[in-house]
C-alpha cells in the first residue's frame, strides 16, 4: 500500500507538495541549520523579507500500513522505516512552508515510544516549529493504531527535524518566517528556540576542545 500525505488545516488553494523534494541526509554549507551563521545567495541577500506564513498552512499528516517487510529480527517494525516516514513528511513540510526545496541539514532528536507492529497504521503529523534566516525546525509527532480497530491513536515516537532552503543552485535561500496560531504552537516556537540555544553552545564547546587539543599538539 502507498504511503498517502494529507494536508491538515492547509492553504485554500488546497496544494499538496509530495514529499522526495529534499535531500535527507545533505547538509548545505553556509546555512544557519546547523548553527553557524547564514550565508544566502546574492538574489536571496538582496530580497526584501518575506511575508510569514502561518503553522497551519504547512502542517502536514503522511500515513501507512505497516507490512512484513517492514519488520526487523525481533518481529517488530524497524526503527529505520520509521525515521524515513518522519523525514519524508518532515520534507514535505519543509517543501511547503519554503515554498521550494529543502534539505534535511540534521536530525536533532528521534525518540522511539512504543514499538510498532505488523498491521499498524501509522500517521506521521508535521509542522513547522520554528524558521531562521535560511532554515526550519519541524517537530514530528508518530501515532499508531491497528488497521482494523477503532481504538484512539498511540503516541509511538518523535522527532525534530532541521532542514536547510536551497535555490536552483543548490545554494541556502531565504524562507517566510513561520507565524505560530495557537498557545502550542507558540510554546513550541519557544522549545525550538532552546534546541537551537543547545545545539549553538554544544558546538562551540566542540570546536573550543579541538581546537584545544591540536594545540597541544594531539593529533585526532
């Protein structure tokens, strides 16, 4: 069965991107994804900032059923096929909300609940957290619930996405800043700006240490 990409409280035009525009996995030097400061294109550079976008106009549900193939050696589904649900539609996200391409830059945080099973229909719901200049965070949320049962939804994982805006050239472009509508997604927009505090101080003290030890003449 095809995996099958809704969109929730989406755009009146009703457009669904599908998910494959990015590239998971790539990281685009010069973006403000990882932490570092942008560096955008000289068309993007010189553009005059663009109109935000609200959370819902993004917000994005990819479901599908779980089969044998799916399954790792324990019977279970393999945490692999989840992680690639979650990037497809943390993609098609991202494609809609930047309104173009965008690239997975880095996966911050991927937390596995409950197992998931044979005969599972899953439903990953996306939205954009929080934007930078060049970038987006999308926080994922995976529920689970058997195919042929009307019991509510388990929570089964979750994710948080960085994904960087590329233009035709493959270079960072400049994205709508994102317009939270409810008090969650506010707080939301305010977790995402702790991730990013983190992951900003969390390199620095990195690249501190190595450099650190290079003078002190450790090869690593």
């Amino acid at each position: 069965m095809t995996d099958q990409v809704t969109a929730a409280d989406s755009d009146p035009s009703g457009r669904t991107d599908p998910p494959g525009t990015h590239v998971p996995g790539t990281h685009v030097p010069g973006t403000d994804a990882p932490g570092t400061d942008s560096s955008v294109s000289p068309d993007a550079a010189g553009a005059p900032d663009l109109p935000g976008k609200p959370t819902s106009a993004s917000r994005t549900t990819l479901s599908h059923i779980m089969t044998h193939s799916d399954t790792n050696l324990l019977g279970t589904v393999h945490g692999g096929v989840i992680m690639k649900l979650v990037d497809d539609a943390a993609g098609a996200v991202a494609g809609r909300h930047s309104g173009g391409p965008a690239v997975t830059a880095s996966m911050d945080e991927m937390a596995f609940l409950e197992p998931v099973r044979v005969g599972d229909l899953v439903h990953v719901k996306a939205q954009v957290n929080w934007t930078g200049r060049t970038s987006m965070e999308v926080g994922v949320r995976v529920m689970a619930e058997r195919w042929n049962e009307s019991a509510p939804a388990t929570q089964v994982g979750s994710a948080y996405l960085v994904f960087a805006a590329v233009d035709a050239d493959g270079k960072p472009r400049r994205v709508p800043p994102v317009l939270p509508e409810t008090d969650r997604d506010r707080r939301r927009y305010q977790e995402a700006q702790i991730r990013r505090t983190h992951r900003l101080s969390r390199r620095r003290a990195i690249m501190a240490l190595r450099e650190r030890r290079a003078a002190e003449g450790f090869e690593d």
